[in-house]
C-alpha cells in the first residue's frame, strides 16, 4: 500500500511536470503570437511558471529529506503582472490585427491547460496533510485562475479588438 507521503511526492511530480509543460508551451506561443500584446503576456507567463516549478522542486526536495512540508513563501501576486502588462498594451489599442485561426485554437488550449492545474492544485489543498501544504496549493490555484482569465481576456480581445475594447471600455452605443 502506498504511504501518504508516497502519494504527495507523486502530486508533487504530476506538478513540476505540468508546470515544466506549461512554461514550454507559453514559450512556443511567445514566438507564434501575432502581435507585441501576446509575445510580452506569454513570455510573462513562461516565466511565472518556472517560478512555479522552482517552488515545487524545493518542497520535493525537503520532503524527501523526511521532513514536513516546509514553509515556502508563495510569491505570487494573483496574475496582476500579467493584468498590468494587458492594461498597458491596450491602451493603445491600434495595430493588432484579428488573430489567426491556430492562434484562437492555441489560446484556448492554453486556458484548458490552465484549468486542468486549477482542477488539480484545488483538489490537492483538500487532501493536504499540512496546512502549509493546503495554503500553498490554495495560492497556486488562484494564480492559475488569474491566469486563465487573463488567457480569456486576450482570446476576446484578438479575437475582436474593437469589439474588445467596446466591452471593457462600457461605452453607451444608444446615443444617450
């Protein structure tokens, strides 16, 4: 039968692995994207990723000395480096054409990836063992969940710039 601390390193590979694919993924969307916007919010994303990934690879590595789960600070900030980034490239909305086909296809791939992390660091924080364990996995599925609706926001917004920028803008078309 296998140990409680044998099924945590096992959640704990299943993460740096999807991490790791995660950052390789978002650097292959960074050379594809169409425009400024969504090289500089992939690169960005590839980058919190292995940040991800470096956390993960530190509590495997205490865990596997036999100790508990350590206290790591989880330096995430809810996806508001990406936000800011999609702020300030949207201002100036002007220049970005509507995205082709496979990079729709890509983004939304990407969101789906996003949502299986979610998915999976939700249901660890609920087996966790240790507190620091449960918080850890907490945080971390609220950044994949920032991340996904930044993911949304700039499927929208190349989708359909104009239309994007109607949206969020809140402009009144009835003349009043």
């Amino acid at each position: 039968m296998v140990g409680e601390q044998e099924k945590t390193g096992e959640a704990l590979k299943i993460a740096i692995q999807m991490e790791i694919d995660g950052k390789t993924y978002y650097q292959q969307m960074s050379k594809s994207a169409t425009g400024e916007l969504g090289i500089k919010l992939f690169k960005q994303l590839a980058i919190e990723e292995d940040y991800h990934r470096q956390k993960f690879e530190a509590i495997f590595k205490a865990l596997e000395a036999k100790q508990n789960w350590p206290e790591i600070k989880f330096e995430g900030d809810q996806g508001k480096a990406v936000k800011t980034l999609f702020a300030a490239a949207t201002a100036k909305l002007s220049g970005q054409k509507n995205a082709s086909l496979d990079e729709l296809n890509s983004v939304q791939k990407a969101m789906e990836m996003e949502n299986k992390t979610y998915d999976f660091y939700k249901e660890r924080a609920k087996r966790a063992k240790y507190e620091a364990e449960k918080n850890y996995y907490e945080a971390l599925s609220g950044q994949e969940s920032a991340h996904r609706a930044v993911l949304l926001d700039y499927y929208e917004y190349i989708k359909n710039p104009v239309d994007w920028f109607t949206m969020k803008e809140h402009h009144s078309l009835d003349g009043g």
